[in-house]
C-alpha cells in the first residue's frame, strides 16, 4: 500500500490569526493516501477536518497560514505551490465535493457550462469532447436524460442531484484523489446511501484515492479503509478502519462509537453523538491534551501530554496519556464521563 | 427667376451652415462670438413672433425698418425710406430707398412694405405683441416706390413703431414660408444675414456684402458672428475667461468691476431706459388695508434710500428716477412729478400719522435679482415695515397679479420696447388694462387723449396731469432706470446704447 | 445590502463563535473602534450646538445680526486678504453687506431645520405605510407598494420645483414638499423589515395571545425596527439637506433674506470666479454637515448590524 | 411568466397615470395657463377668450382627461410659450440628455465596478480604504457645486475642456463627470458588498476548487453575480439622473430636456412641464421593469418567483 501512495502529509498545521491573538485549528495532522483507498477523517464540527481539507487543496481563507513538514502530492512537493501551480493540480489531480450541493453550483449559469468549464480549461477546449465527457459522466452518476440536463440550471435541480452533478464534476478530468467534504450531510437520508454508494462505487471503477470527511461513524464503518478521529485539530486516533471501530482507544474515539445513530432513525442534520461538554479555545498556546476537560480519565498528566502518539501494530495510533492496554479497557467500560 | 435665386440662396447657406461651426474668440479670425441668454431663449428668431429683449437685438442684425431713430439724440433718420410726409391726420407716405436687396437676392420694394404690413395689421397672423402694430389700418402701393400707411386713429407714436418693432421682410419669401420658415431661415435686409439656426442653441451670421447702400446703421465690422444662446449668466462669463465667446451682455454690476479687473478683458456699463419702480396695490385687490392709505405709500416713499441703492447696487450710470416713465421719452416730464426725499424721519412721523406707528407686515414681491428688493426691505425694516419677500418666476408673478391680485408692494421694471415715448410704459400699466392695479379712471382718460392726440402739446399737457397723479398718490414709486453690463474682449469696440439694444455688427477689432 | 464580513467564511466564524465577549462590552468596542461613527457624531454635534447657541453667540457679540445691511460696506474680504478687509467681518460680507459669519452661523439653523423637519415628515408617511404594508400584508401590502412606486416614478427634483413654482417658495413649502416627497426609502425599509419582524416568534406568540394590533406594533414590531430606521433617517437628512441646496441654487428653494446654505451658494455664484470664498464657504459647511451625518449613519449602521448578529 | 410580466405592464401603465393626474392637478390648479399664452399685451377679454378657447374654465378633472386622451394618442399639445408641438420640442432635445444620461451612467459603473470589486478582493486594504473615502466624500458633495468647481478648474483655469454646449463629445465630459460621480458611492458599496458576498460563497469556492483562472473566477463566476443588484440599482440611478439632469444641463448650457423643463417652469409653460415629467416617469418605470428582466436573464432564479 505504502509504495502507491499518492499523498502523504506530515504535521499538517493552519493557523490563523485573530482579533484576540493566533488561531489554531489544524495542529499537526498527518496521514497518507494510498491509490484506490479511502480515508475517512472523523470528528465534530470545529475539529478542524474541513480546514484541513482545504488546506490540501490550497483553498484556504487569505489569512490563513498553511505549514507542513511534509505534503507530497503524486511525489510532488506541493507546499510551496503558488496559486497558479495549485491552480493546474485542482480540479485536474485532485477534486473536492462539497457539503452544501445547494449553493455550490452557480445559480447564473447551466449545468453544462459548469461541467464542461473544468474540462475546457484543463484537458482541451473542444466543446463537443467536453459535452460528451459531461454526459457520460452524469450518466455515470446516475442522471437520467443526461443530455437534455446540460442546459438546465442548478435551481431546476433537487440536492440529490445537485450532488450528483458537484460528484461529475470532480470526475470531469479524471482524477487521482477526491476530496468529499461532508458530501451527505445536507441530503435526506434515503439519498444519503445512494451517493455515498455512488462515491465508492466510482472510486473503485477509476481507481482514485478519496479522502471522505464525515462526522458521520455509519458512513465511515461502510466505505473506509484509513480512519483518521480529529478532535479539536489534533489527530487523536488513526488506523485501519477495521481496528478502529474493533478496538476504539481514545477515550473520546471510544464515545463516538457509542452513540452511532441508528440508520435511518436519527434526524437528517443532527449533531453527532453527545459527547458531553464543549470544545476547547483554541487561541494562543495552547499545551496537554485538548479533551482533558471532558475525559472521565483526565489526570494532571494530561495538562503537559506532549500529543505524541502512541503506535500499535498496523498503522493503528492513539494520542492519550494512557497505555494500549488501559485504553482498551477503559473504553470497553466506560467510555467517556 | 425669383425661384431660381431662392434655391440658389439655399444652397448658400447650407454650405454656410456646412463651414460655419469654426468660429474663433478673440480678434484672429475676424469673427464675433456672442452670449446671451439669461431671460430665456428666443422661441422664434422671427421679430414678429417673439417678445425677448435677445429678439430685438437679433432683428436689428437682419432686418431694417422704414425709419432709423437715431441711438443717441433720438432724431428719426432714413433707412429703408427715405422720406415721408403726412398725408391727412391718419395717412403717412413714404419714399422708399431703390437698389436695396434682401439677402436671398430679392430686391426691395413697395411690394414687401405693403405686404409686411398689411400682414401685421391682421390680427389672425398672430403677432405676439399686437400694440406694436394694432394702430396699422392698412399700406396701399402708390408705385414701385412709394407707400401710403393708413392708421387707424391719429398715432401721434407711429415713428417710435416704424423705427422699432415693425421690421421689413421680403413679400415672396414670408407669403411662401411663413414664421416658421423666418425662423428656420431668417431673410432682411439687415447688415448680417443668417447662416444658420439652432433654435435656443446657436445663430451663425455673417456680414451682408450687398449693405453698401450707406444705412446709418453701417457696414458690419466682422465676416461672421456666432451667438449663443447661454442661461446661465456664470456660465457666459466662463467661456469668456475661458476663451470661448467674445462679449456677453447679461453680467452684473460686480461683475463688470471683477471682469474689468481682468486682464485682457475689458467691462462697462450703459445705462437704459428700463424704469424700475414698486409697484402698490392702490385698486386693494390683495386686501392689505396699510397699502391702500397713500400715506403710507408717502412714508415708504420716504424710507427707501434709492441714491444709495443706485450708487451701491446698480451704479454705472444708472440715476434715481422720480417719473413713471423715463425722462427721455416723449411727454415725460420731471418737472410734473411729485418727489420724494430719502427722510426716515418724515417716514417714521407720515407712518404714525396713518396710524401704523408700530409699523406693519406686508408681502413683497419681484422677480429680479433679490439684493435689490433686499435693499428695500432694509430700509423699511427701519421704519418699522417688515417687508416677506417672495422671488418668482416673471410669468408665475405677473399670473399671480394679474388673476389673484394677491401682491400688495411689488418691485418690478418695465423697458418700454426701447421706444422713446411715454405711451409704451405709463399708458400701458395705468389705462385699465390688466396690468393696471391702480384703476383710476381720471388718469386713463388723460393718458389716452396723451397717446391718441396729434398735438405734442396737448399730449404732453395730459402726460403732465397723469405724472402728478401717479406721483402724488404714489401708484407706483419711481426707483431707477436700470443699467445693462456688458464684458468683452478688451481688442473689441463696443459701444453701448441708452436704448438697451448693442448694435453687434457695428463693433470690430482693433 | 449589507456588508458581508469576513466572517461568512466557515473557518472564521469558527473563531467568533468561540470569541464572543459579551454584547454590551462588543457594542461598546465597536463604537469606539468604529471612527467614522465618531469623527461624524463630533462634527454633527459640534455644528447642531453652533445653530443652537447662535442666539446666545449674537447676544455675547460674537456674531451679528445675520439680517443687519449696510449697502456701503457690501462685499467687504475675509480676513485672509487685507485690501477691503473690515475687523467687524471677519469673512467678509456679502452683496448687501450682511456679515457672512453670522449668516453661516444661522444658516446651521435653516439647513438642520429642513433636513430634520423633512425627515420627521418623511418618516412618519414611510414608516406608516412600510410598517402597515410589512405588518398586514395582501392587499394593503399591494397598495402601499403601488403608491411607493408611483412615488419613485416621479422625478423628484422636476415636480419639487414645479410645486414650489406653484405654492409659492418659501422655508415651509420647502419643507413640506421634501418631507412629502422623499419618504420612499422609509416606507421600502420598514415594510421589510417589518415583514421580517412579524414573523419573529414572540411577536408570533403575542399574536396568539390576542394582543391588540396597535400594541403589536408598538411594543414588539417597533423596537425592531428603530435601528434601521434610524439609519435611514439619517440618509434622508442628508438627501433633503442636499436637494434643498439644490433647489435654492436654482432659485426654487427658500426665499431671500434667509440665511440658508443653499441661498448663500446661489447668491454667492455670482461671485465664483472673483470672490470664491463667498461659493466655498457655505459649499464647504454644507459639504461638512452631510458628510457628518453620513458619517454618522454609516457608524449607526455598523453598530446596529453588529448587534443584531 | 407571461401573465406576471403582463401584469406588471399594467401596473407600470397605472403608475404612469397616476403620476400625470397628479402633476396635472399640481400645475393646473395653481397657474393659470391663460396668461402665460396670452402674453404680454393680452387684455382682460383676451385672456377670457383663451381661457375658453384652451378649455381651463372647465373642471380640471375634465381638463386632465382630454390632455389624457390626447396624450395616449401622442399629441402632448402645444407649447404655450414656443406655439410649437411639444413631441417636437421634446424629441429635438432628448437626445442630448440621452447621451448625457447614458455617458453619466456609465461612467458611475466603470468607475464603481472596478473600485468595488477591487476594494471587495481586498478588504481594509490600502485601495478599499481610499474607495470608501471617495463613497463617503462624493455622496456629501452637492452636484451643481461640484460642476462649478470643474468649470472653474478645467474650463477656466486649464482650459482642458469647453465649459458649454453640446457640439463634441468633449463638451460632454464635465457634465458626465458631474453627474455621473453621485451615482458612484452606491454603486460601489453595493458592487463591494456583493462581491464580498459572492467570493464568501460556497459556488466560488467551488470554481477555486475546479482550478479554473482568477480571471475566470472573476469575471464569469463572481461579477455575473454581483453585479445583479448592481445592474438593478443602475437602471434606478439612470432615472434619478434625468431628473437630476436639470442643474447639469443648466450649468453646462446643454439644451436638453432637463434644460426644456427649467425653462418652461419659468414660463409656466404647463404642457412642457406635464410631458417631461410623464417622460421621466416613464423612463423610470420602463427601466425597472426592463432591470427585472434582465435580473431574470442574468440570475434564472428570478423568473421562477
């Protein structure tokens, strides 16, 4: 898997500054992306997944201050990009799809013109090509009457096709790696499945890697294959996904499991789990472990914990103060206070 | 053939009008670049249609009348004709000039007198200012040369008319095209004919090669000569700082001290026969109890300072005038009127006397700049009269006295046409007509048998009697014959006349 | 249309939701951070206490009499020049010979006069028919909104000098003429912010109660509104303040001898190109005075959008 | 769609009625045209002649609807002072205010697109900053002062432009400039705010994702959006501008139609007055129809409303 890595990232951090001093959201992620796999970043809302997300893909608000050890993209150093050379990578290599399908189309102008664009500016601009590509694609999606579509414009649409569209449009240039932030969450359930099954399915036939930021555990145990658990800009758990969910360690992981929603019965847009207590500043220095003030095992320890990570067999990683095996028992009784 | 020069005049002028946009300020090009404007544009270029000052001025560029009145000592002169003599109490014949052309190749004859004014003398035609010509019975042709007019009543006045207003147009050419051809074409006789006409925008004329004939009014001094028409007075003067026109005759009293201060630019002052006066409502149309004792109409009489209005505001040579006319003007004599000193005190005392000690408020109407109502209004703030002033429209004012009569003390002027008799400025406010706020029956009948009579002493004797009593029960208050300042071009000789009318072709370059 | 901030994007407002102080403490700071509130509210107080106190500055002879001529000493310099200069007047005097201070001083008055006159004006006809259009809606709503366009349709400044031509000028039909005339964006504010207010949920629940109408309007739709409208009214200050100066210029506008901003630009025109500070100090004051009040409600409008957030 | 736009078609008619009836009454109940006809000289009898020849002793209601019936027809009457039709007066001097109209407009939208997007891209930058300085100064400076002040600088001081007239495009540049700059603070705060708006929004991030060019993202994803409300506010402004013409036309002696109804007010000359204004409500109302559909074509949401 290593060898066909087609992103590695290493101590990931975004910073931004603000009125009351610096912001940090990101603090240190790393991980890979191997050809053809998926990996799943896991966490709140505010944990930081999507800023690292745009982080990737160089989208990130003008403020913000991007640093990292390492962000090989196909072999690529991409941390020193300028706009121009990220300009030709997205879009092309690497494509994202976004949380909200209602608003990430643009109303002015039709579903054709914003498919065929990507392709016109990076592959050719021969406009039959482009059309051609856009309808097989949205076929590919599952768009009927693909090319009567081509000229009806994003408010003709529903959200689930909507979606469908933002996922052809990612597809339009082919490329290596797909960014799905959050692709679902705005989605009735019933479609939720089907795009999601959707996104695997294609992933699988053009042998991309994705990287799929959901908040959402069910999500995860279907379609992943890396599992990265974010909490408050930190990566506390990381591994295969089938280690992961076996044997959850993080004491924050382990809560998570706990309060999967049942499919199908929890309420379209609920806030996931209910992890009590409430996310940290994350302004200034900031030092210990994050989730010490909601952990039913918080010690002193915790205030000074220097966030390295505690590595088991098989890539699976946790960042506690405690050993695997208290963190195995623990999280098998009690969880999270 | 008279077709054959019509058409042949047109194409003149449209390949005039084709060259004649380039026009140059200053003295270069041998052209005149004239602005005015500030009252309004001329509606209709044809004299008889309009009644604007501009309108005047623009006639007596191309058209000429029977009769030159001579600018400074008033005599009447030949122009068009070159003799007369009278025929009966009603019946004038004149000699008219031969060799004399219009300058669409039309020569001048009986023909075009008759035809013109037997035209104006009908009421259907529509001459804007029917007094002009409402005295005209007919013109009868004696020969190619000889013209006989009929009045309608002994018109002790007709020379005044037939040196003014009543201007001479080419038979042919009026029958054909009317007022609106005259506009869209102007053709005289004049000393500049027309070359082009954008109504409310722009004249280009140039000089008439064929006004060799030795006019009095002389041979124009430049080639050609553009006016425009520009309602704003400031403006005017930009383009003459600017370099844009040559003269503009619209300017103040300060300004022809600034401009004049400038270098390159010379300003001056002359004075006209425009008589400015408040006006009372004497009739008690409006209501206002005060304004109807002529002892207070005395004691405002008294508090108003007129020589240092004129001194401070209108200067020039502008003077204090104590007759409701100007004294130059036929019948109009000083001596008749009933004047009144600047005395405050005497106000103060003639104002307690009428039972107003305390004063009074009383509305106050013109349509002039305010400074000189403000002036007024000073004056009799210190006698106790506060004076609400209300600046209006010329038209919305004369509407609102004329139809409401809602004005108590207005301060207004009238220019008489330019004709140097009385009958065109007292015979018109005080014989009953609708400008006439007095209403006073003795005076009417005195004033007419002034302006019908044939004998300059009985008129003048009726014109004396109706003086005294405007004066003495102060219908109006004589205030000062306003001044016209015109700027220039310090290269340009100007001249400027009494009787409000600058002769444009007749000033050249040095 | 409101500024959009920063903080629309996802990331930032992360950080606000974590950084919000309390809201008096944020109303304050940005007051004090927002200058142009201040810098308009200073010179918007500093010119309203001039027009005040000019009678007690006439009184202690700092002024004078802004009516008092004296036709010898008309068009006297300002200071800056010595030829034609009179200690008395220190800017000069005008063509009657009025010193100009004084009149600039009382002009304050008249120009605060009509803007706020008009804005009490306008803003009663717009509030009441924005208010009762936003509040009721159907048909009302369609006939206010009708008025309020037949309203836009008319050419404001054409049909301002066509009635004053017609009442006659003066400082009162001025003011009434504006004030009936410049009531559209009161009335096109208030009805949707009303619109929005009505469907708040207490007012929804004191509809449910059976509140009367009136006490709705009053208590609960009112207080949501005061902000806008506040700022609304302060635009509208400035826009009579500026179209009367406009309408006086071309002799349309307040008559003579009132000291007002705009008589003194038209009297003063006739001197711009010799004597320019007769056209550059009342231009100058009423420059000043509208940008105090922009100033002004553009900060007031910063403020109350922050706090409504 | 048919029906709405047919329906609005009405309401603008009604609105244009309204307006006429009520300038109407205005003009016609103060003034009496008579007089102003009569001229000079008319006496008592004269003027009784007219009035009743001109139909004003008549009710002013009944008054108003001949002049309606007749205007629905195209005859606007005639000039009382110019004795000319007034559809001639008017369509001779339209054009200049047209051309003014149009110039001033859009020199407000080169001027305050460009600023506002600029200023948009940057917030609190240098360049958004001094945008927001010219908004708050331009909007506090009076219009006709603002034309002196560039008579006196670059007509008269300079001599870089003619002050007066209508003959070359040069002459328009002054009267452009003066009328056009009033419309540009709200012009470009709202270019500002809608552009601040639309780059927050999630379909730029979008096409940033796509990877396309800034020009791209500029131009064809962000401006079409932002500049909507613009466009709607323009076509408002280009009303307002007409009737402001009436100073800048006085100033710089334009013979237009803002010219034509300051000089007919002073002369009471009604049926000019009463034309200009309908032409003026019309513009405006024709406009903000035509700004709704042009929003409906550059935003397809609209139309589905």
């Amino acid at each position: 898997m290593s060898g066909d890595n087609i992103l590695e990232v290493q101590n990931l951090k975004v910073d931004i500054p603000v009125t009351a001093g610096m912001l940090h959201p990101v603090r240190g992620v790393s991980f890979t992306v191997a050809r053809g796999e998926t990996l799943c970043i896991v966490g709140e809302s505010g944990c930081g997944k999507s800023l690292t997300s745009l982080a990737l893909m160089g989208l990130l608000p003008k403020t913000a201050i991007r640093t990292a050890d390492r962000m090989d993209f196909l072999g690529q150093d991409i941390r020193d990009f300028k706009e121009r050379r990220m300009a030709a990578l997205r879009g092309v290599k690497m494509a994202m799809i976004f949380q909200e399908p209602m608003t990430s189309l643009n109303p002015a102008y039709t579903i054709g013109n914003q498919l065929m664009e990507v392709y016109r500016r990076h592959i050719s601009k021969n406009g039959s090509e482009a059309r051609a590509r856009a309808i097989f694609l949205l076929e590919k999606v599952g768009i009927s009457a693909a090319a009567s579509r081509l000229s009806q414009y994003p408010h003709q649409l529903s959200g689930g096709l909507r979606q469908r569209v933002m996922i052809a449009m990612s597809l339009m240039c082919g490329p290596d790696l797909i960014i799905a932030d959050e692709p679902t969450t705005a989605l009735d359930v019933t479609i939720q499945a089907q795009i999601l099954h959707l996104l695997a399915e294609l992933q699988d036939e053009f042998e991309m890697g994705m990287i799929l930021i959901t908040h959402d555990l069910g999500v995860v145990a279907r379609v992943a294959d890396q599992v990265q658990v974010m909490y408050a800009g930190t990566t506390v758990e990381e591994g295969p996904c089938q280690a992961v969910f076996d044997n959850p360690l993080h004491p924050y992981t382990a809560g998570l499991l706990r309060c999967i929603p049942v499919p199908g019965k929890a309420k379209r847009g609920s806030k996931l789990g209910s992890v009590p207590g409430i996310v940290p500043n994350l302004v200034g220095d900031l030092q210990g472990c994050m989730f010490r003030n909601r952990c039913a095992h918080a010690s002193s320890i915790c205030e000074t914990l220097s966030g390295e990570p505690t590595r088991i067999d098989d890539g699976h990683a946790f960042t506690c103060r405690l050993t695997p095996e208290e963190a195995a028992k623990t999280a098998a009784v009690q969880g999270v206070a | 053939m008279q077709p054959k020069t019509i058409v042949q005049f047109a194409a003149a002028a449209a390949l005039g009008a084709m060259m004649s946009t380039t026009a140059v300020a200053g003295p270069d090009d041998d052209s005149l670049i004239i602005a005015w404007g500030s009252a309004g544009p001329i509606e209709n270029v044809d004299s008889y249609v309009n009644n604007t000052r501009y309108g005047i001025w623009f006639s007596r560029m191309v058209w000429d009348q029977l009769i030159y009145r001579e600018p400074k000592t008033f005599e009447y002169k030949p122009l068009l004709a070159t003799g007369w003599e009278q025929l009966g109490d009603t019946v004038w014949r004149f000699n008219l000039r031969k060799g004399v052309k219009f300058h669409n190749g039309e020569p001048f004859d009986a023909d075009d007198v008759v035809f013109t004014l037997n035209w104006v003398a009908n009421p259907e035609n529509g001459v804007k200012v029917q007094r002009n010509v409402n005295w005209i019975k007919d013109a009868r042709k004696v020969d190619r040369f000889t013209v006989d007019v009929e009045m309608k009543r002994p018109f002790p006045q007709a020379f005044e008319f037939l040196s003014g207003p009543i201007t001479i147009y080419p038979n042919e050419y009026y029958a054909e095209v009317g007022p609106e051809g005259m506009h869209e074409r102007p053709v005289g006789t004049g000393p500049m004919r027309v070359v082009s006409v954008k109504t409310a925008e722009e004249y280009v004329l140039e000089k008439n090669p064929d006004y060799t004939w030795g006019s009095p009014k002389g041979e124009a001094q430049v080639s050609r000569m553009v006016v425009r028409e520009i309602a704003d007075v400031q403006t005017q003067i930009a383009e003459l700082l600017a370099g844009g026109i040559d003269i503009t005759a619209d300017i103040s009293a300060d300004h022809v001290d600034q401009i004049g201060g400038v270098p390159g630019f010379s300003a001056m002052q002359a004075g006209t026969m425009r008589t400015g006066y408040i006006g009372f409502d004497a009739a008690n149309r409006s209501g206002h109890e005060a304004i109807n004792n002529p002892m207070v109409r005395q004691a405002i009489a008294h508090a108003v300072d007129r020589e240092s209005l004129v001194r401070n505001l209108i200067r020039g040579d502008a003077g204090v005038i104590h007759t409701p006319c100007f004294p130059t003007q036929f019948g109009c004599d000083e001596n008749a009127a009933v004047t009144y000193q600047f005395d405050p005190e005497k106000a103060k005392a003639l104002l307690a006397e009428a039972g107003y000690p305390d004063g009074f408020e009383i509305e106050f109407y013109t349509f002039r700049p305010a400074d000189w109502a403000e002036a007024v209004m000073g004056d009799l703030a210190k006698i106790g009269i506060k004076a609400n002033l209300t600046k209006m429209p010329y038209f919305a004012l004369r509407d609102k006295q004329r139809n409401e009569g809602t004005t108590p003390m207005f301060l207004m002027d009238w220019g008489s046409y330019s004709m140097n008799d009385m009958s065109a400025i007292t015979s018109h406010f005080f014989k009953k007509g609708p400008d006439d706020f007095a209403l006073d029956d003795e005076l009417a009948a005195w004033l007419e048998a002034g302006d019908t009579n044939t004998d300059p002493a009985v008129r003048k004797e009726n014109y004396a009697k109706a003086i005294e009593r405007i004066t003495g029960e102060l219908y109006w208050l004589p205030m000062f014959n306003h001044v016209r300042n015109y700027a220039f071009h310090e290269d340009l000789n100007f001249v400027g006349y009494a009787d409000e009318i600058p002769r444009f072709w007749q000033y050249g370059w040095k | 249309m409101t500024d959009a901030s920063p903080s629309s994007q996802p990331s930032l407002r992360i950080a606000e939701e974590i950084l919000e102080p309390s809201p008096m403490a944020k109303l304050r700071r940005r007051i004090f951070k927002n200058y142009s509130f201040l810098i308009g509210a200073f010179i918007l107080v500093l010119i309203v206490s001039i027009a005040l106190l000019a009678p007690v500055l006439e009184a202690s002879g700092w002024i004078q009499d802004p009516y008092a001529q004296d036709l010898s000493k008309r068009l006297n310099n300002p200071f800056w020049h010595e030829k034609k200069f009179d200690a008395d007047h220190i800017l000069g005097t005008d063509k009657v010979g009025r010193d100009y201070l004084s009149r600039l001083v009382y002009g304050a008055q008249i120009s605060l006069l009509i803007g706020f006159s008009t804005m009490i004006i306008s803003g009663f006809i717009g509030t009441v028919l924005g208010v009762s259009a936003g509040y009721f809606g159907g048909r009302i709503d369609m006939v206010v909104n009708f008025i309020i366009n037949t309203r836009l349709a008319m050419p404001v400044f054409l049909v301002a000098m066509a009635a004053v031509v017609a009442f006659g000028a003066s400082l009162l039909v001025v003011i009434m003429v504006l004030g009936l005339f410049l009531w559209d964006r009161f009335a096109v504010v208030m009805r949707s912010i009303t619109m929005q207010a009505r469907d708040l949920d207490y007012v929804k629940a004191a509809r449910a109660l059976g509140c009367s109408t009136p006490y709705i309007i009053v208590r609960e739709i009112f207080p949501n509104v005061l902000s806008s409208l506040t700022v609304v009214a302060t635009v509208e200050m400035a826009n009579a303040i500026l179209l009367e100066a406009a309408l006086s210029f071309l002799g349309f506008g307040v008559q003579a001898p009132t000291p007002s901003w705009g008589l003194m630009l038209n009297e003063g025109r006739e001197y711009m190109f010799f004597s320019a500070w007769l056209l550059a100090l009342p231009g100058g004051c009423l420059f000043l005075l509208v940008l105090a009040i922009n100033l002004f409600g553009d900060g007031l409008r910063d403020v109350a959008l922050e706090r409504e957030r | 769609m048919l029906v709405y736009a047919l329906k609005r078609t009405f309401v603008a008619f009604l609105i244009l009625i309204v307006v006429s009836g009520l300038t109407f009454s205005l003009s016609h109940l103060s003034t009496d045209p008579a007089l102003t006809i009569g001229g000079e000289n008319a006496s008592d009898e004269d003027i009784e002649a007219i009035r009743i020849l001109y139909g004003f002793d008549r009710p002013v209601y009944e008054q108003y609807f001949s002049w309606l019936g007749r205007a629905l027809q195209g005859d606007f009457g005639e000039s009382y002072h110019y004795k000319a039709p007034v559809v001639e007066m008017i369509s001779g001097r339209i054009g200049t205010t047209m051309t003014l109209g149009v110039a001033a407009i859009l020199f407000a939208l080169i001027v305050s697109i460009p600023l506002g997007t600029v200023a948009a891209m940057r917030p609190n930058s240098l360049i958004d900053r001094f945008a927001l300085l010219i908004a708050v100064l331009g909007q506090a400076l009076p219009t006709f002062w603002f034309a002196l002040m560039m008579i006196i600088v670059f007509g008269v001081w300079w001599r870089w432009l003619p002050i007066s007239g209508n003959t070359t495009w040069a002459h328009f540049v002054m009267p452009t400039i003066a009328l056009g700059y009033y419309a540009t603070p709200a012009l470009m705060r709202l270019t500002r705010a809608g552009m601040i708006e639309v780059l927050a929004s999630d379909y730029i991030r979008t096409a940033r994702a796509k990877g396309l060019s800034p020009t791209s993202i500029l131009f064809k994803h962000a401006l079409r959006n932002a500049i909507i409300p613009v466009v709607a506010l323009a076509a408002v402004w280009f009303g307002f501008m007409l009737g402001g013409s009436i100073v800048i036309e006085t100033i710089f002696n334009l013979k237009g139609i803002g010219w034509l109804s300051y000089d007919a007010l002073l002369r009471s000359d009604l049926p000019v007055v009463q034309a200009i204004v309908l032409i003026f409500a019309s513009f405006y109302v024709v406009l903000t129809l035509s700004a709704d559909l042009l929003n409906a074509y550059l935003d397809p949401r609209i139309s589905v409303r």
